[in-house]
C-alpha cells in the first residue's frame, strides 16, 4: 500500500509541467507590457486631472444649487485653489455650506439673485405654490424695506401683489 502510495506519487511528480508566471509569452508579453505601459503614462494622468477638476468645481455647484449669493466668489475661489493644488478648496467648500448671516443683515435675502429669477419664472408657469408666493412676497418685502429693489424684483412683488389681490378678490 505504502509502495503504491509511493509510486503514485513519483509519477505525479514526473508528470508535472513546469510553473510560468504569465499567461503570456514572448512576443505576446512584450506587446501587453507596451500597451500597459502606454495606459499608465497617458490614460491615468488624464483621468486623475479630470477627477482633480471634478471634485475642485463641486463647490461651486453646491452653491449653485444653494442660490448662495456669493455663487462668483465661491467659484473664483474654486478657480484659484486649482492653481495653488487644492490649497484653498476646503475654504471653498465650507463657504459653499454656510448661510451668510452678514449677507442677509446687508440685503435683506441669502439668495442669489437667480433664486428669484427662477421664482419669477415658476409663477408666470403657475407651478408657484400659495405659500411659496406668500413667502416669496414676504422676502421681497423685507428686502424693499432694506433698500431699492432691482427693477425686476420690483416687477416680480408687484405680479405676486396682484395674484395676492386677486385672490382676496375671488375669495371675497
């Protein structure tokens, strides 16, 4: 038993084909080295860029999906921290969070301008709800009491006053 054993496995032995370590070879190998080769030098880097650009703008549509009003500054921002290697980019992105107290004590709003732009443009398609009108009457209020309005903010709370009192007027 301990002979057949033995026997099985010199032949086993004898039989076994020697290890490579690649699946490739020759010709083959060197051509999968090139490609390879050329996929890290040109491929990788232009990824990496693209990513680099990717994530140093995202900031900058955090505050445009925000209505930050200080959208230009947090954008420059963006653009410098590009050239000084991501120095500035958490600066960016905490600005890009916050709700400028300072702003809305100046001005009257935290809004962008476009905010209302977009506002303006939801009433006029009748996609503004009452409250949304109400409050967005509210604000442009407040900020006519700060100071002159733009004149198409004026425009706009002067469209919200006649929805307003049009519908005292049907309600009545």
């Amino acid at each position: 038993m301990i002979v057949q054993r033995l026997l099985a496995c010199w032949i086993l032995a004898l039989a076994a084909v020697p290890a490579r370590a690649s699946f490739l070879s020759g010709e083959a190998l060197d051509t999968m080295a090139d490609v390879l080769a050329l996929v890290v030098l040109f491929l990788v880097p232009a990824v990496v860029i693209v990513l680099f650009w990717i994530v140093h703008v995202l900031p900058e549509k955090i505050a445009h999906k925000r209505h930050h009003p200080q959208r230009e500054a947090i954008t420059t921002l963006c653009l410098l921290s590009l050239v000084f290697g991501g120095l500035l980019w958490p600066l960016a992105w905490i600005w890009a969070f916050t709700k400028p107290v300072g702003y809305r004590m100046a001005y009257g709003t935290d809004k962008h301008e476009d905010y209302y732009d977009e506002m303006a443009e939801r009433q006029r398609e009748g996609r503004l709800l009452r409250d949304e009108a109400s409050h967005l009457r509210e604000e442009l209020e407040a900020m006519e009491a700060r100071g002159a309005l733009p004149p198409r903010l004026r425009g706009l709370k002067d469209e919200l006053a006649r929805l307003r009192a049009d519908e005292l007027e049907k309600a009545a």
